[in-house]
C-alpha cells in the first residue's frame, strides 16, 4: 500500500504543478464584458 500512496502523492504533486505553470502563481481576473445596447427594429 506504500507504493500506491507514494504514486497518488507523486500525481497529485505533478498535477499541482501543472496547475500552477498554467494558471500562474496569481491568477489574472477575466476582463468583464460590457454590454453594447442595440435597438431593436419594430416588425410593420
């Protein structure tokens, strides 16, 4: 059972990693969106 914990902390610690290398140490906020208005053309 050693083994198989030593392997499930081996990935979890990889995995960790890679989180890291891919989201960076701070994670940068998304840009918020703003909403553009557009009127709507009434149907005849």
């Amino acid at each position: 059972m050693d083994y198989i914990e030593g392997i499930i902390e081996r990935v979890a610690d990889w995995i960790r990693q890679l989180i890291d290398a891919l989201m960076g140490e701070s994670p940068e906020a998304e840009p918020e969106l703003i909403p553009i208005p557009v009127r709507d053309r009434q149907s005849r």
